[in-house]
C-alpha cells in the first residue's frame, strides 16, 4: 500500500507540476508590447506605408517633365531609283540608312508641371497622414480588445466565486434538510441556482476564448495561441477637460491634416486646368546623319542639325479649357467643405467618448459602493439563515445580487478605459 502512495504522489506531482510549469511559462503580453507586435504585422499598416512609397514614386515621376529628354531613330531605306544625299548629284544611291537625334527641353508649361509636381508631392503628404490613421486605429483596436479580455477574466472569476458560493450554500441547505431544520425546497431552490451559476461560468469561459482569439487575430497570431495578460484594469482620471481635450484633436489628428492637403491638391488642380490658356514653349535640338552604309561611314553620307523653339498655344476649343476650369473650381469647394464636415464630426466625436468616459467614470464610483453594500447583505443573510431568521431564497437573492454588483463593477472599469482609449484616440494621440 506504501508503494502505491508513493507511485500516486509522484504521479500526481508531475500531472499537477507539468500543469504548474505550463501555466508559468505562459506567454504574459503587456499592452505595450501587443501595440508593438500589431503595428509591426498589421497587413493595412503595411499596405498604407507601401502607398507612401508608391506616392514618391509618382512624385519622381512629375518631376521628370522638368528634364530634357532623348530620343533617337535610326531607318533603313530602298528606293527605287538612286536619291541624292547632300548637295552634290553625284552623291546618289537606292539604299540609305538614317540616324536622328532630339533633345527637347520645355521652357514654359503655363504652370502645368509645376502644378502637377505640386500635386504629386501633396500625395505623398496624404499617405503619410493615411499612416498615421491607420497606426491610431491599430492601437485603438488594440487597447480595447486588451480591456476586455481583462473584463472578460474578471467576470469569468466572479462567476467561479459565485459556483463556489452556491456549492457552499447547497451543502448548508443539505445538512440543514438532513436535521430535519428546513425544507426539501430549500436544497432544491439551492441546486437550481448552482445550475444557473455553473451555466454562467460556462458562458464566462466562453466569452473569454473569444476575446483571446479575437486579440490573436488582430497581433496576426495563432488563433488557439495561449498567453496571459497583464492586468492594468484600473481606474486613473483623465486630467483634461472637455474644451482642452477638443482643441488638442483639432491640433492633432492627422485626418483634418489629410483635408486640407486635399484641398490643396484641388487648387493645384485648377491651375493644371488653368494651363491650358497659357502657350506652351520648347526647345528642341535635332542631329540627323545618312548614309549609303549602316554604319553612317559610307561613301555617300550627310549631316545636319538644327535647333529649334517652338511655341504652341490653343486659340479656340468651343470653351474645353475653362469647363475644365469650372470644374475644376467645384472640386476646391467640395473638399473644403469635406474638410469642414470631418471638423464637426470630429467635435461630436470627442464629445460623444468625453461623456461616455464620464459615464463610465461615474459607474465605477456607484458600482464600487454596492459591491460594499451587497457584500454585506450576504454576511447578514449568512448569519440569519443559521438562525433560521431568514429563508434560503433570501440568502441565494443576496448571493446572486453580489454577483451582479461585481459583474457592473468590473464591466463599468472596462467600459471607462475603453472609452478613455477612444477619447484618446479622437484627440489624435498615437499613446498616453
């Protein structure tokens, strides 16, 4: 019998040790680091900072139609009858090979390149602030889902607190039915509310795996990957009041900055319209050489070159040019009044988390006081339901209403950090 004890004690010290072990070595992620591994792995980070690199690539690109350029061509010819190269008759033959060359070089566009430099420059303005977006709404993301797999452990304690409770109250009930002191409705009452409770705790576990595998998949993680939180639910007042708060998101956030570059492009737009009246002036060089060889060396051969300024303007096109002007004038009042648009949304954004947080903040104090109060409806109960003093209902309902407190408590602490975190991120900070 000794040995099989000392078997069982050692089976039983590796199960539950390899279950301690596992539990220590748990993965515990903090906040910070979770905002981190998102930002580094998020797919629409990634994508928004390619843009930006697309957007300079399009920037290079306008700035090109300020350069020369160089073309070339070079042909071979069969004629019929011998042609004359040069001034010389004597310089004929059926067979000629031609080599051409132009440098051309705009001296005058009407502001059309500079305009459409200036806009392409402006895009990549609007990809960094499209960055800066998506980096606030990641970490927003994440935030709120960390808050609530810390509510979601929170509510799945108090529901196994209330499990135990019940169980403690259904032995009472039993032992007092045993001695004849209460009534077979009282266990039955007593086992209907542990059945309650323990379908609680199911959901409870429920609701935090999904929480968990929400969070792995937003950090691009292994949805089943098992990890611990820090736990940073607690309640720390927000020191600015509604005024600061609201000019610290018109300072800040990127999307009004994203507006009026907008609205900058739209007027660079109206100037590339505006072009159209202005003429345009080139300067072209052109060498050409031919010959009756390929390689340009032959006995017959010419060579010439010229340079040239040309200038080219539009002298009546049934109005195309100021349509486009037109236009182009009523897509600068559409993004001016986007921008106004995204300002007052911003304000009724700011205001809308402000009072929320406000909300939130006020539960907590209301909810932190019947946590006090219904935790001592439950002693009182306990001590009269020894006495007989009061019925075992009385006793479950205070169980049952200490529960419900905690479960506010808690859920009123998630709800003011998550909506501390939206205000922050209204105000356009990136983090606290």
């Amino acid at each position: 019998m000794r040995v099989k004890w000392i078997i069982g004690s050692i089976l039983i010290m590796v199960f539950y040790g390899g279950s301690v072990l596992a539990q220590t070595t748990q993965e515990v992620l903090t906040l910070e680091e979770s905002i981190k591994i998102a930002l580094e792995r998020n797919l629409q980070l990634h994508s928004a900072k390619e843009e930006i690199v697309g957007s300079e690539f399009r920037r290079r690109e306008a700035f090109t139609n300020f350069l020369p350029t160089w073309g070339g061509q070079y042909s071979y010819t069969h004629y019929n009858s011998p042609v004359t190269l040069g001034s010389s008759l004597s310089n004929t033959s059926r067979d000629i090979f031609n080599l051409s060359t132009t440098v051309g070089e705009p001296l005058f566009t009407g502001g059309f390149n500079l305009a459409n430099y200036r806009l392409a420059k402006l895009g990549v303005d609007i990809s960094k602030a499209t960055v800066e977006t998506v980096q606030r709404d990641i970490i927003l993301q994440v935030r709120a889902l960390y808050f609530n797999i810390l509510r979601a452990i929170k509510l799945r304690d108090v529901a196994e607190q209330t499990v135990k409770q019940f169980e403690a109250q259904l032995e009472v009930s039993k032992a007092f039915f045993d001695v004849g002191i209460v009534a077979k409705n009282d266990v039955l009452q007593a086992e209907v509310r542990l059945a309650n409770a323990r379908q609680g705790l199911v959901k409870a576990d429920n609701d935090l795996a999904v929480a968990k595998s929400l969070f792995n998949t937003l950090l691009r993680r292994d949805v089943n990957a098992a990890f611990d939180v820090v736990d940073i639910l607690e309640y720390k007042a927000f020191p600015l009041p509604l005024a600061e708060s609201l000019a610290e998101a018109l300072r800040r956030r990127p999307e009004i900055k994203a507006a009026e570059i907008t609205v900058d492009q739209a007027k660079e737009g109206v100037k590339i319209a505006r072009s159209g009246y202005f003429p345009t002036i080139t300067l072209t060089g052109n060498y050409g050489r031919s010959s009756d060889a390929a390689g340009l060396q032959g006995d017959i051969a010419s060579e010439r070159w010229t340079i040239q300024t040309l200038a080219t303007i539009t002298l009546w096109n049934w109005g195309d040019t100021a349509y486009k002007v037109g236009e182009s004038k009523v897509r600068v009042t559409q993004a001016e009044d986007s921008k106004n648009q995204l300002i007052d949304n911003i304000t009724l954004e700011v205001k809308q988390d402000y009072l929320n947080m406000v909300t939130a903040e006020k539960n907590i104090d209301v909810a932190q006081k019947s946590i006090e109060q219904a935790e001592e409806n439950v002693r009182v109960n306990e001590e009269r339901y020894k006495y007989q003093v009061a019925t075992a209902t009385d006793l479950l309902d205070a169980v049952t209403l200490l529960a419900q407190a905690k479960t506010n408590y808690f859920g009123a602490l998630a709800d003011f950090n998550i909506a501390k975190a939206q205000l922050e991120r209204a105000m356009g900070r990136l983090y606290p």
